[in-house]
C-alpha cells in the first residue's frame, strides 16, 4: 500500500509530528484495524472516505475531519479509491491549534465544516498540488495559519506528554511540575483528550512494538522491557487497545494498521507468541 511520511517545516514542527500521504486506486477490501496512540489526526479525503464501524454499522467518515483521541480499536474498509493527505499532531496541540476542548473528542470526530474556514480553503491547493512535497507546503501554510491564534507553548504540558511518554508516573510528573495530580488531570484532559494514566498506558503499549525490532527478542521479554509485570498485564492492555491479543494482532497483519503502529508488522510475523487467550 504506498504510503509515505513527511517532516513538517522548523516552524510547523511545534505542533505536528508529521504530514502522511496514502493513495491506492483499489486498496483492498480486508478490515483494517487501528490502535490508539495517544494523538489526534487530521484527515482530508482527497478520494473516496473510509468506513467506519460504529455499534454494529459501517458509516461512511466523513470526506475531512480532525479525528480525536481513540481508546480502543478503530476497525476501517475502503469504500473506493483511497488518497488521503493526514496531519499526525502532538497529543496535546491539537486543541490549541483549532482551540477546541479535546475531552468534547474523545472517540468522535469534527467535519472540517466545522473547523476555521481559512484551514479549510487549503483543501483546493491539496488537490491541485502534484507532489507530496507540494502537499507538505500546504500543509505547513495551514497549521502556521491556525498558529497565529494557538497563543503561548504551555510548558507545563510539553513535559507532562514527554515525561510519561518516557514512563514516568502521573504523580512524579505531577510533582515535578508543582501542581497536584488532580490540576495535572484537569489540564491533561482539557488539552489532550484523555487522562494522563491512560496517555501514560497507552504509550508503553506501543513502546511494546518497537522493542519488539530487536531481533529474537520475545513478546514477553519486549512487555518486561516496556515495564509490564507480566504477560497477562501485556495481553490486557493489548485486548483493552486493540480488541486482540499479541499473536492475533499480528496474525492479522493488515498494511493501514502497521502504517499506525508506525513498524511493519509483518516483521514480527515470527516473534515468539505471548499467547492467544
């Protein structure tokens, strides 16, 4: 499946972590299953939109949409050809840039009819722009406009999103910052969509992948790592985010899902197994 990521501009780099480009003229019909990762998205359809399953029914998304923060498993198809440029964000500067409080976000969406109507306007240069390249300075005029209105850095939650992506615990951000864990939980959710413990979990779940690319390193041995107890700790999280255990997850496979993971999953198609139950 092409898909190929781009650095933002020095300038845009404060509030994005990357630009995404995938195009497919016919992309396969199989579900695609993606997991949480502590960041919202914007996604612009220049193509057909993905489908959704939403309780029990596949909704077409709807053709640009900033997509919040996802707790659990988001299952995908195709509804036609597929082009989609996306904006990946820091997990905490979506907020700032559309100036909209993300816990409102939380597992749902917001069309771009709703979002300033300068962002939107970009969407006729995107079409008309022939190289990803070209997407990218786009882009970067996009998020650099919305910027101009996302106020002062807020330091405090620059290193709280830093600190427990790097495992440090709620109450030792909290105490580094010199506010209580319940200010820390307040701002967090505000800025970023989900409680700081579940941000902090969520990262060690896919700090799991990467330590996963050392060769002949095990599920178990990557958990441990990560700062799992155990592998029944690992599978919970894993069934919590993904809907599956290890070895299913990677059984599945699927090219959308590993794009996400940000590794190829095919590369753990040999890993020794941490169980299926």
């Amino acid at each position: 499946m092409p898909y190929r990521e781009i650095e933002p501009s020095d300038a845009a780099k404060r509030f994005v972590r990357c630009y995404w480009m995938l195009e497919d003229p016919a992309p396969s019909t199989e579900v695609q299953r993606i997991v949480p990762d502590g960041r919202a998205e914007l996604i612009l359809n220049l193509a057909q939109p993905y489908c959704a399953l939403a309780a029990g029914v596949w909704r077409r998304q709807p053709d640009c949409f900033l997509f919040g923060q996802i707790t659990g498993p988001l299952l995908l198809r195709p509804s036609g050809p597929t082009h989609i440029v996306g904006v990946r964000l820091h997990p905490h500067t979506a907020g700032r840039l559309l100036q909209l409080p993300m816990c409102d976000l939380t597992d749902s969406s917001l069309p771009l009819d709703l979002i300033p109507a300068r962002a939107a306007r970009r969407i006729c240069e995107l079409e008309e722009a022939r190289t990803a390249a070209d997407q990218a300075a786009v882009l970067d005029r996009m998020v650099l406009e919305l910027a101009r209105r996302a106020g002062h850095d807020d330091r405090l939650l620059d290193v709280a999103v830093r600190e427990l992506g790097r495992s440090m615990s709620v109450r030792a951000v909290s105490h580094h910052a010199g506010i209580s864990t319940r200010q820390l939980e307040r701002r967090f959710r505000q800025a970023v969509g989900i409680s700081p413990k579940l941000f902090a979990r969520m990262q060690r779940f896919q700090r799991v992948f990467r330590a996963l690319e050392t060769a002949g390193r095990s599920w178990v041995e990557a958990a441990l790592l990560c700062g799992y107890h155990d592998q029944a700790h690992l599978i919970r999280d894993f069934r919590e985010f993904s809907g599956k255990p290890p070895a299913a997850l990677v059984a599945e496979g699927t090219d959308l899902a590993s794009h996400f993971i940000g590794l190829d999953v095919s590369h753990f198609s040999n890993t020794r197994s941490a169980g299926s139950s």
